[in-house]
C-alpha cells in the first residue's frame, strides 16, 4: 500500500509539549483506536497521532497541594480548653473591641430611632420639658360624674306576669307552716345566659294575695356563675288551708329562659 509512499509530515512549530519518542510506549493503545487499518500499519499513523496529541497544551506548573498545614498548631499554654477563666477563642472576629466593649452604649441610645433624628431631637428639646403631664395629675380635683343606677321597674318594662301558653311548669314545690306565724321557702334559679341579665319575678293574677317574692328584680350572673336565690313567702294571716300559686321568673331580654313554678302552701 503505497498511502504513506513519500508522503512527509510538514513540521509543527515548537512548543513545550511530549516529543513522539515519548508517546512510543502508547503506539499500540493509539493504534487500536484507529482501526484495524492503523493497527496493520502502526507506525506512521501512530506518529501522526502523538504529534496531534502533543500539540495539546500542558498545565504550567504542578500544583502545590499540602497535608496536614496545621499539624504543628499547639493552643497557648495560659488557654483553658473546658472554656474556664484562661480560655481564649482563637476565631474571635475583629470588628469587637479588645477591651471595654460595649462600656460607651447607653441603654437610651436609639430609643428615638437609628436615622440620627435622635440626635437632632435631643438638640431641639434640650431646653424643653419632657414630662407629658403626668406629673401632679393627682394634685389636682377633677370632677367625678356618678352614673345613675338604672330602676328596674317591671311596670315600665310592660312585663306581666302569666303562663305560658300551653300552661307548662318548670318545677312545683310544696311548704307547710304555722297560719299564725306564716311559712316561706327558697328557690334557687341557675344562671343560663352569657352576659349578666335583668330578671322580674312576681305571681300570676289568679294567685292569693297571700303570696309575696322578694326580690321581685335584679340582675342574674352569667352562666356557671352562682344562682339567683329568691324567697316566696306565704302568710294567710291565721286562716289555714291550702294555698296555690304560680311564680313567674321572667328574663325579658332572653324570654325563652325565663321559668315558672308553682307554688303549694299548706297552712296549718
């Protein structure tokens, strides 16, 4: 095969790279990657081939890789290792203040702001009082207003004092006493409601005049608060028998809550 018959390499310029007789030990490596062609005739295309590797440019300089720079670091002698008194921080940063930091900070500074207004501020106010007035407030007699009591009053209210409808009873509780002395009995209603509110509680029209409730108005506590605690009194001034009535405890502004009972007393 006469491909390679006076045909001559043109020179490359010079340069630092791997001369061809360095790339000898690699001929057969690089032959193989050319083919079956190049392997059967491996020397001038082998050439060929280190020349174009070596026109490849190399690192100028090795570099410098070093193990274990710090082996030799020994702490200070004075240091505490377990941080007592003597430790000192080997990566303390170098924007603190050695000695004294922090001795020139006032715990005032930058309460007025961080723009440097505050210094300014001071400046113009310096002559200036900086009490708001509290001062002697107590000196003085200010004129105290007293709210009225509200009247609870269940005449003004237009409340009245009857059944329900369909004639249901909350509960019925029965006393006895002496006609002479008169007899009276407690209720005790729970509070329902979540705010404090008013109630009236007297006796439908129909009940014996005998019949009194104190007290007839007020104000509940709210719920799971203490309960209401009303007195029904009974005194038929010496004539015995059976009384009945009927108490109303009415919550106008919740009348769904309100309650009724009915009231027996056996006068003897």
């Amino acid at each position: 095969d006469g491909r390679h018959a006076g045909t001559t390499s043109p020179e490359l310029p010079h340069t630092n790279t791997l001369k061809p007789a360095a790339m000898l030990p690699m001929l057969p490596l690089i032959a193989a990657f050319n083919g079956p062609a190049a392997a059967f005739f491996p020397a001038t295309q082998s050439v060929q081939m280190a020349r174009r590797i070596s026109l490849l440019p190399r690192m100028a300089e090795e570099p410098t890789i070093k193990y274990d720079a710090n082996s030799g670091w020994k702490p200070n002698a004075k240091s505490d290792a377990h941080g007592g008194s003597a430790y000192e921080a080997t990566d303390t940063p170098d924007f603190f203040d050695d000695e004294g930091y922090g001795s020139d900070i006032s715990y005032t500074d930058g309460m007025m702001g961080s723009t440097g207004l505050d210094k300014l501020k001071q400046m113009q106010y310096a002559s200036r009082s900086n009490d708001p007035g509290v001062a002697g407030a107590l000196d003085i007699n200010p004129d105290v207003y007293e709210v009225e009591k509200e009247e609870l009053s269940a005449a003004k209210r237009g409340i009245t004092f009857e059944l329900k409808p369909s004639g249901q009873i909350d509960l019925e509780v029965d006393f006895s006493f002496d006609s002479l002395e008169g007899g009276s009995t407690t209720l005790d209603v729970r509070p329902v409601c979540m705010t404090f509110e008013e109630f009236y509680c007297g006796f439908t029209s129909d009940t014996p005049a005998c019949f009194s409730v104190s007290p007839s108005e007020g104000y509940m506590e709210r719920r799971n608060g203490p309960p209401t605690t009303v007195t029904v009194s009974c005194n038929p001034n010496g004539r015995a028998g059976t009384y009945v009535g009927y108490l109303c405890f009415i919550l106008p502004e919740e009348k769904a809550f309100s309650t009724y009972y009915k009231i027996t007393a056996t006068a003897r």
